[in-house]
C-alpha cells in the first residue's frame, strides 16, 4: 500500500513549480530548506540565480515586443552578493546600474566591463566625482545642475546623462515612501522648471548630453499602468518641451520599480501592458529604451530563514518569536513590503486549523515584527520560518542594530 502525503486542500498563494511544499517540507529551487537552514545553524538567504536568470529573460522579452532599440542594466543596490554578479557579468545579457564609487569596484570586480555599467546617485560629492570619471567608459546620469558643472569643469567634453523628475510618480501600494515623484517635492533629479538652465550648464563645459533618465517609483503593479504611463509622458515631455533639439540623446532610462506580489491578493504586473505602453510612448522617437530592474530580479528568487526561539501567548496574542530581526531585512518594517511566512515544515495540512500568530524578530525595539495575526500551522522551538520575497534589499541593507547581524548566503 502506497502511502499519500497530505497536502494543503488550497496551495498557497506564491506556490509556483520551483516553490512550494512537498510532503509537508518546504522546497525551494529543487532543495529542501529546512535542511539547508539546520546545516547553516545561523539566519540563512537562499538565492536561486536560475531564477534571477528566468525573471530577466521575461524583462528582455517584453523590452523586445516594444519593438524598439533596449539595454537593462541590474541595480545592484537590490542585491550585491558576489556570485550573482559574477553570473549576470558572465551572460552578457545585461549591464549594471550603480549609485556608489564602491558599487562601480564591485561591478568591475565581479565581471562588468566599465562600457557596461550606468551610475545614477544623488548627494554625489567631489570624491565621488573623481573616482568615477577615472574609470573608462563609465556612463554617468547628473542628479543635479551642480553635478554638470563639477563634471564639466574636471571632464569638459564628456557624454552624460540627466536624471531628470516628471513630478508624477507610483509605487508600491501607493506608498509616499516608495514614491520618487509626485505631488511633494523630493531630492532627485531636475525639475522641468530647471530644465534650460541644466542643458545651458552642458552646453557651457561642451558635455553631450547622450541619456534622459528618470525613476518615480518602486513596486509598481498591474492597476498602477495607467499612472506610470503618466508618468513615462511627463518625462519624454522634457524632449517635447525643449527650446532646441537634443540631438546627442540616444537613450531614454526609464530606471527601475517593476514590482511583484507581496500579498494575497497583489496582482502581479502585465508586463506585455508594460511593453504596449513603451511601445506606444516612444515610437517614432528614434532612441533607445534602458531599464533599471533590480527587485523584480531578485525578489522572490531569495529566502531568509530563521529559527523559532519561542512560541508563547501573551493576553490576546500568540506570538512566535524567531532568531533575526528587522536589521536582517529592513523593507517590512520601513516600507511596508512584507516577506510572507511560510513555515519550513507543515504538521497540519488543513488550514482551518491554523493558528493566527505575531512572528516577531529578536532586536529590541517595539517595531521589530516581521506578520501580525497571520494565520500558521502548528510551531515548536527549533522549527524554522522561511519569509518569501526576502532576495532583494534585504542582505544588502542589513545592519548589525543589537549587533544581531551575523548571516549566512547561499545560492542553489
């Protein structure tokens, strides 16, 4: 007699063929996390780079059905771990996106050429302008009209780019948090009001003036289309709207923000609609498309997994407590992204009987909650929680806050 696993009568809402449970274990890329995460003995992300490479092949293929020219460029910020670098150089299907003199080494370290690598920063000091300008080929998008100017005064000459700020912008669940361009004024890029006087500096110190790039927003899903079409116009209006020609500007960067489900419910983003709007603002413009994408690549091709510490009632809350906090993964508690629970082993197959629980980190701060009242199956100390969507600004934001920062990174 053959015997059946149970299995969860409705699969969770992130299963997908590399993710999902198989006889009541966890299995992530073909490999069963729990063991992974016992064999680390430490708080543990688990990156899958075929899935980083799968996401990215879906990102090109929507770029080419807009029918025009494009480049994409891995914004490193999301995820600098070493070997998924080094996998993105060696395909050559992409460049890197940079905001830092030491994420323009690392790139170079891991296989970028310096023709491949695109920096867009703000707050970008002399130094900083200095330790960029002397690598060959690096593109270089200005933030601000000072930045042209200290560039033309240390490079006259140069091709740049200008990042500049349309005044409308998306993300995430409209968050003001995860929105660059709105309604309130924000530090990045040059307003359409300081447009003249930015192409003037350029003109001064003789720059080329080759990019116009722009990012309003990250996390933007399926609904939010309509508004980041808006915003996609407001940008290329700056083109529109200029007293002369530009007739260096070969590129347009539309930068980054693409998103993906973090709830139930999150609709994931279309991206042939996301391609239909390329398609439809830039044709007949005659330059090429570049994006930025950084959390759709990695997102949800990472895990942290953490150990439960306690499972313990306290009044009306049942709280299980778990070996790493927010330091670990910041976005849940300063952004609102939440990386879903998902316990490694299932002792109840029947979701009815789960148990609404806080899971809550080990740093000692009242915030430090990863899901409040979110329903789980039965857990004991030295079980293990997996928290999905964990890949990208997690390990590259940590911080050692109660010096809790020891971690461990695999890739499968």
């Amino acid at each position: 007699m053959t015997h059946t696993a149970p299995v969860l009568a409705t699969p969770p809402w992130w299963q997908r063929d590399d993710l999902g449970y198989r006889d009541g274990r966890l299995r992530f890329a073909g490999r069963d996390v729990l063991e992974l995460a016992e064999a680390a003995g430490a708080p543990l992300y688990i990156y899958s780079l075929d899935r980083v490479e799968a996401n990215l092949s879906r990102v090109l293929a929507a770029l080419a059905a807009s029918g025009c020219a494009t480049r994409a460029y891995y914004a490193i910020k999301a995820n600098r771990y070493a070997p998924l670098l080094q996998r993105l150089a060696a395909s050559g299907r992409c460049g890197a996106d940079v905001c830092s003199p030491d994420e323009v080494d690392l790139a170079l370290a891991c296989g970028f050429a310096g023709t491949d690598i695109s920096f867009t920063g703000t707050g970008v000091s002399s130094r900083d302008l200095d330790r960029l300008l002397a690598v060959p080929g690096l593109h270089i998008n200005c933030d601000t009209i000072g930045m042209v100017r200290r560039i033309g005064e240390r490079a006259p000459g140069r091709d740049i780019g200008l990042r500049v700020n349309p005044a409308t912008g998306i993300g995430y669940a409209d968050s003001d948090k995860l929105t660059y361009a709105g309604a309130k004024t924000t530090k990045f890029g040059i307003y359409r009001e300081q447009w003249a006087e930015a192409l003037a500096m350029a003109r001064r110190f003789d720059l080329r003036l080759t990019t116009l790039h722009f990012h309003v927003g990250c996390g933007y899903l399926a609904p939010q289309l309509d508004r980041w079409e808006q915003a996609v116009a407001a940008a290329l209006a700056f083109l529109d709207d200029a007293a002369e020609a530009i007739p260096d500007i070969a590129t347009v960067n539309i930068g980054g923000g693409l998103g993906l489900p973090h709830r139930a419910g999150d609709p994931a983003l279309d991206l042939a609609q996301w391609s239909a709007i390329l398609a439809r603002q830039f044709a007949g413009r005659g330059v090429a498309i570049a994006v930025e994408p950084g959390d759709y690549l990695v997102k949800d091709a990472g895990l942290l997994v953490l150990e439960v510490t306690d499972v313990e009632r306290k009044r009306d809350t049942t709280f299980a407590s778990v070996a790493g906090g927010f330091n670990l993964h910041p976005e849940p508690v300063h952004y609102g992204l939440p990386c879903e629970p998902a316990a490694c082993l299932l002792r109840e197959h029947d979701t009815a009987r789960w148990q609404r629980m806080t899971i809550a980190g080990n740093i000692n701060e009242a915030i430090d909650l990863w899901a409040e009242d979110h329903p789980m199956p039965p857990l004991r100390e030295g079980d293990h929680i997996a928290f999905l969507n964990a890949g990208g600004y997690g390990a590259a934001m940590m911080s050692n806050h109660c010096m809790r920062g020891a971690l461990a990174e695999i890739h499968i």
